[in-house]
C-alpha cells in the first residue's frame, strides 16, 4: 500500500468545507470532495473530471483490481487528449487508486488482506487523533449535523439496495468529524486515502442486522458526547472502527 505523507500545505483558508460533509442529503460525487480535502471546487477541469470519472468506477467495481486502466476509451468518452487523461491518472495515483510499472499502462492495484490491513491501521491511528480533538472542540451545531447524518443512515439502514449508499455515509459522517477536529494537517492525510478505503469498506455492509449494529453504535457514542463522558464517546468510536474493518475483512477474505 502507498500512503500518503502528512504534508505541511493547507486548504485555502477562505474556501469552505463541502457541502456533502456538512448536509448529509446534499447531492454530488462522493469522490469529487475526498479528491479535494473535503472542499468544494466551484469547477472541475477536464483533468479533474476525468479523475472523479474513473475513481467512482475504480470504487464501484467497474474498473476491477488488476485491469488495465483504458486509457485510449476514456479519452475518446470525454473528447479529450490523452495528456489530461495522464494527469488525471496520476493525481488517482496519489490518492492509491492506480498504480503504474515501468512499461506497462496504469492499472487498479489488487486488494488483499495485509493492504487492508495496513489501511486500516494507519487511518485508526489518524482518526483516533481527530475523534479526541472532536470532543474537545465540538460546537452545539454540530450535535445537529451529525443528527442529521444517523436519520439518513436510519432511513436507508433496512434497504439492501442502498447498502453502498449507507457505507458511503457513514464513512462520510467519520469524514466530518476528522475535519471538526480540527487537525489539517491530518484531514489531509486522511482525505488523500479516503478513496482507497472506501473501496474496502464497499465490500462490507450488506446485512441489515450490520448497518443496524453500526448505527447503534454511532448513537452510543452520540450520547456520550452530549453527556460529555470521554471514556464513553472514545470507546464507541473505537467499537464503531473495530466492527467497521472486522467486517470488510470478512468480506474481503471472501471473495479472495
């Protein structure tokens, strides 16, 4: 696995945080503001587009692990040479969706357990930097958007046929914690591999009795917050980041 470096450069101090973290119901692409550090360009390059283009379909299990990426087809799909195509691929390749080898095209990197594994152990440690800063720093508005986030994750918890469209939101919701936090330079790192581990945590989430078990969970530590018990609200957090990667393994281990 390719990690990130935590690097010292900051988002625009004016440009606000995404919509799609702060209004769970917001639409748009889930990649477009993990690419972007949780901001929300007010326009996409061609190169940019590109990128969201092929990350969604790299996400999704369009574009499978180890293929090939088609560079020709997709610059013929979006009536583009292929230098933005290029330089698209490269920024996938910073955030860990492609990789590329001496003389061969771009290509999806494989899944497997010790890159997950390693995935996950980095993101928990970053994250559990973020969620202690939360509790420290959290505001009474934010009790509200995260209110919102667990009746969306209610809403759709028993619908099999929106399973992604809860992993997705629940990872989103972490996302909007890491960013209360207040640690840029760890929003950073986290939102450079956030593409990467959601393309694990897909594999998970399929079974109603999980996302019911996860949305409990994020009530417990809801709760703790609001009674300001740390010890409480860290535990849930860390029970919330157990089950998570205990369950994409299990998926993960079966469909290798």
């Amino acid at each position: 696995m390719r990690l990130p470096p935590i690097t010292p450069e900051l988002p625009a101090v004016n440009r606000p945080f995404s919509r799609s973290i702060h209004a769970p119901r917001a639409p748009g692409s889930y990649a477009a503001f993990r690419l972007f550090y949780g901001e929300e360009p007010p326009t996409l390059s061609i190169k940019d587009q590109v990128a969201v283009a092929v990350a969604e379909r790299i996400v999704d299990g369009r574009f499978a692990p180890g293929e090939r990426i088609p560079e020709q087809l997709i610059s013929d799909e979006f009536n583009v040479s292929k230098a933005p195509v290029s330089e698209a691929l490269m920024l996938l390749e910073y955030a860990g969706l492609v990789e590329s080898a001496a003389r061969r095209s771009a290509y999806v990197p494989p899944m497997s357990v010790q890159d997950f594994e390693d995935l996950a152990e980095y993101r928990s440690a970053l994250l559990g930097v973020s969620l202690a800063r939360y509790f420290d720093l959290h505001k009474p508005a934010d009790h509200e958007v995260m209110r919102a986030y667990m009746l969306e994750l209610d809403a759709i918890a028993d619908d099999d046929q929106r399973a992604f469209e809860f992993v997705e939101l629940a990872d989103r919701g972490a996302l909007y914690l890491l960013v209360r936090g207040g640690n840029r330079r760890v929003t950073r790192a986290v939102f450079a591999l956030s593409l990467q581990t959601l393309r694990y945590f897909r594999l998970g989430g399929h079974g109603v009795k999980q996302r019911r078990a996860l949305l409990a969970l994020w009530r417990r530590a809801s709760k703790a917050l609001e009674a300001r018990d740390r010890k409480n609200y860290l535990a849930a957090c860390e029970a919330t980041q157990q089950m998570r990667n205990a369950e994409t393994l299990a998926a993960l281990r079966a469909t290798l």
